[in-house]
C-alpha cells in the first residue's frame, strides 16, 4: 500500500501538472503536509487503527481547517479558525491529511462553481464547461486524481450537481448526520456536509467515520425504486432522457423492482427554495456582512443580489411556505409510499461557462430541478456515474427517507460499472476457493491467458495455491479467468485477502490491464517454479497423475 508520504508527494506532482490554480482557496505548502504525512505513516507503523491512512483530503472553503483561512469565497470575509471542524477532524484522525481548502461559489450561493473572486471552476473533463457548484473546487480536485476524499456542502444540490458534471460520487447525507458545527452557513437549518470520492466504496466509508453507525439497509429482495414519468423530466440536454433511462433498465436488470410515480410534489417543493420565503435564512446568515460591504470588490454581484432581495421577506409568508411545504412533504412521502429509492437524473444538463455568463440565475435554477427538493423534504441522496454522453460524464441521484442512507446507498451500488479481476489460481472455477468469488456476486466474463511477462510458483499454503509474479525476462503466458464484480464486493474481498496475496495490475494476453492476484516476493523463496505447466489447473492435474503412479 501507498504511505501517506508517497500519496502527499504524488498529489502536490499532480496539482503542478494539471495547472488548475483555480480549485484552491488555500493550498498548503508541500512541506507541511509532507511532514503531517509523515508522522501518519509513523503512527501506522505503531499499529495505530488509521482506516484513511494515506489517503489526501480537499476540503471546501467553507469549512473550518485549523490555522488556515476561511472564506466562504470572500476574502474580506475570512478568518482563521483555531480548530477544524468535526467533520475535517474526525477523516484526520482516521489519517487523512488535509492538502488545503477549495474553491466555491461565494457563500455557497450557486450550483455552477462561477460565483467566486477566486475564478471560476472549469469541468475537469471538460474546461469550457462548468465545474457545478458551489462545491466546485472539491469536486474537481477529486475528479483530476489530485485528493482521494474531499469535503463539500450541500443546501441546495452542491455535493451532487458538481459529482455528476466530473463522474464522481457525491454522497450528501441525512440533515443533521454529519455535525454543521465550523460550516460557514448558508440555510442553518437545511446545510448538510457532504463527501465527494471516486468510488461510492470510499464515500461510504468516509460517511462511516463522520457520522457513526447508520440504521443497516434492509436486504434486497429485490429493492423497490421509483421512477419519473417522463413528462415530469421537463427538457432535458440531447441524450440526456436515453441516459436515464438506460440507468432506469440496468436497476431493472439487477433485479430491482421499478415503479412509475408522480413528482410534481417534489418540484413544487423545489421552487420554494428559492422562489419562497425559505431564502431568507441565508440572509440571516451572511446577510449584515453584504450590508456592511455592498459594493466591495470580492462581492460576488449575483449572489449579492440573490442574499439582499431575501431581506425584504416578511414574516407571513415563510410561516405561509411552511405549511405549503408540508403538504408537500405529504404528497412527496404517499409518491414513494414502500419505494426504498427514488432514482432522478442528478442535472437536467450540463452548461458551458458562456451559458452561465449569459444567464447566471436562469441557468442555474434550471441546474436545481432535480436537486433543491432535498434537504426541504429531508431526504437522503446520493449522486453516482451512470456513463456518458456526447463523451462527457452523465450522472444520476438515488433520494431516499431520512435516515435511509445505507439503504440508498446499496441501490446506487447496482448502477456501479463492474469491476474485473484476474484469477489465476485457487479461485478459478472448480478450484476450492472459487465460492468466494460467487459469493459475492461475481460473474465470469472470460477464460484468458495473462501476457508472457510472468512465472508461476506453487506455495506452501492451505489451500493449496499458486504466486503469480511479474518478471522483465523469460515470462511465460499463464491461464487465467476475469472475473465481473462490483467495486464494494471487491472491498470485501480484498479486506478478507489472506498474506501473502495480493492485488495489483496484471496485464492480460490481449494488453489490457486489470486488477488481479499477485505475490509477495518474500513468500518465492523455496517455493516451486511451475511456469512451465502454463497455468495452475495444469500443474494439478500433473501431481495428480503423479501421485496416481506412485
């Protein structure tokens, strides 16, 4: 495994390489972290239990980080807190180290990553459009390989609209699971701190650490899901409907029982969040600060007006939004009645940066159809990949009751491209440890040959099995099995893989490259050098024959 000194000196080399100045607020110096690195690795080395040992941190510029500058966006806002938040302090103390903080629209005011003095966010796949936001920097560091975890807000659609526009995972949990405490607020009583990763594994094990124990999903059998007609999708970008509804028939392949519902109670909820009185909790939190410097420079000017005009609000009309919203909220919960999820598209397309710059309020309350009914309705979500279109990533959201987390979360579980793993010993089909592999869930997707690049050796084990070790001379192609699943199957699997195995890249007859079993070199010494049998099957069947003469 990777120690956090290699991963920190890696990161800082990616982050000069991309030359995306514009993800940070703050980004520490490599030198710091470094040593910060270093003591993590020496407290591993001790036998501390540090479950994100190595792992590299972003964190949005919202959020308390010890020592460095807060901002919410706005310079003259800044100040520097003495300790980081609960949730920054709990992924350090399983080991993360922090790089620094990320970019945002100012007082995450915005669900396109342009709102900031500090320059808008570009896509990472693609530069002339938009990054999402307001958890724009995070976001982003995270899909350019730069952070393995990064930290994100979500009020309104923040930590799922920028993971759909990057192909991440963006986790945004039940209100009040994660603690708020060192949040910049922009709603107090909707804000939620969300965990943006590639892989909805490491989300979900980053939400484990912040929030605790969460209430188990019940076991599928099969999930029930709920789906939008399509007239409720209202128009979406080209290829966009295609898209979700290729998601809609890979849930249904997996067994998942799907059902049709209503979502004009969801919508209308999500007018009110702007469109409403609701707006006016924004004002109370950042709303004196805008008084006091209006006109100043680092003011972003849309979300200057977006704060200001929710002063005016009276006092009637949110007490006239809160009964509205609970009827609502009725109508919402009879739609999914049993239904463990809803499935949406995260986003109802994706703009470029000169379609914001046109229109920076239309475009972006377009980008919160699917999104700002959320935390009104108190629901759980979770945004994942669900492929491309037009080459650009597409993605879609799982919404489920509060406190529904980990159920939602294995729903979302079935939309994850399946992940392939070359056998080529005790796991290989008929072998005595093949079980384990079906287990959980895994599908055969083809007999092979690894390149000639490798030897064979037979270990002392039990059961009996093979090494397979890479070599730069005299290689050998050795028969191998891929194996389909799922990347927290994979978790599992991994986590219950005995020494001296090991997984890593092996590269296959045809030149592509996938996870597999590998050896650890100290375990060769004494152990037999089977190469030549051309794979493990084979070698048993000559003992065998042996053994049968004897």
């Amino acid at each position: 495994m990777d120690t956090a000194v290699a991963r920190v000196r890696a990161a800082y080399e990616r982050i000069a390489r991309v030359d995306r100045p514009e993800v940070w607020i703050t980004l520490r110096p490599q030198a710091e972290v470094a040593a910060e690195a270093e003591e993590v690795d020496a407290r591993a080395g001790r036998g501390e239990p540090l479950p994100l040992a190595g792992l590299t941190l972003a964190v949005k510029g919202n959020i308390d980080v010890a020592g460095l500058p807060t901002t919410a966006g706005c310079p003259s806002y800044a100040y520097r807190p003495e300790r980081d938040a609960p949730a920054v302090a709990a992924l350090r103390a399983a080991g993360a180290v922090v790089l620094g903080t990320t970019n945002l629209d100012q007082f995450a005011t915005g669900l396109v990553g342009t709102r900031s003095p500090y320059g808008a966010v570009r896509g990472a796949l693609d530069p002339e459009r938009i990054s999402g936001g307001s958890s724009s920097g995070s976001a982003v560091a995270v899909a350019l390989g730069i952070a393995d975890l990064a930290l994100g807000t979500d009020t309104a659609g923040s930590g799922r609209v920028p993971a759909a526009f990057n192909g991440i995972v963006g986790l945004k949990p039940t209100r009040g699971l994660i603690p708020t405490e060192g949040v910049v607020p922009a709603c107090a009583s909707l804000d939620c701190v969300s965990v943006f990763a590639r892989t909805l594994p490491e989300a979900r094990r980053a939400l484990a650490l912040l929030a605790g124990p969460v209430t188990p999903p019940r076991r599928p059998g099969p999930w029930r899901v709920a789906v939008a007609r399509p007239a409720d999708l209202g128009e979406l970008d080209p290829g966009w409907a295609q898209a979700y509804d290729g998601a809609v028939a890979r849930l249904t392949a997996a067994g998942a029982e799907v059902r049709t519902i209503d979502l004009t109670p969801f919508t209308r909820a999500a007018r009110l969040l702007y469109e409403g009185a609701f707006v006016a909790e924004r004002y109370t939190a950042v709303g004196a600060f805008i008084d006091e410097h209006a006109g100043a420079a680092d003011l972003d000017p849309t979300v200057a007006r977006i704060i200001t005009a929710a002063r005016e609000l009276p006092a009637h009309r949110l007490f006239a939004d809160q009964a509205r919203l609970a009827e609502l909220s009725t109508e919402a919960a009879a739609e999914l009645g049993d239904a463990d999820a809803l499935l949406l598209p995260t986003a109802p397309g994706h703009p470029t940066l000169a379609e914001v710059a046109a229109d920076p309020v239309g475009t972006n309350t377009r980008l919160g159809r699917f999104t700002n009914f959320a935390n009104l309705l108190d629901l759980c979500a979770v945004a994942v990949p669900s492929g491309e279109v037009a080459g650009r990533p597409f993605g879609v959201t799982l919404l489920g009751p509060a406190h529904s987390d980990d159920r939602v979360a294995e729903v979302a579980a079935l939309l994850e491209p399946p992940l392939r793993v070359a056998v080529v010993g005790a796991h290989l089909s008929g072998q005595p440890l093949n079980h384990q592999l079906r287990a959980l869930g895994a599908r055969l997707a083809e007999a092979t040959t690894t390149a000639a690049a490798y030897r064979l050796f037979a270990l002392d084990t039990a059961p009996a099995k093979p090494g397979l070790v890479r070599v730069a001379d005299g290689g050998a192609a050795i028969e191998a099995e891929v194996w389909e699943l799922s990347a927290a199957a994979l978790g599992r699997f991994t986590a219950a893989l005995p020494r001296p195995m090991a997984l890593g890249s092996v590269e296959l007859a045809d030149g592509a490259h996938v996870t597999g079993f590998l050896c650890e070199p100290q375990a060769l010494e004494g152990a037999e050098d089977i190469t030549a049998y051309g794979g493990w099957r084979a070698y048993l069947e000559a003992v065998s024959r042996l053994e049968a003469h004897a």
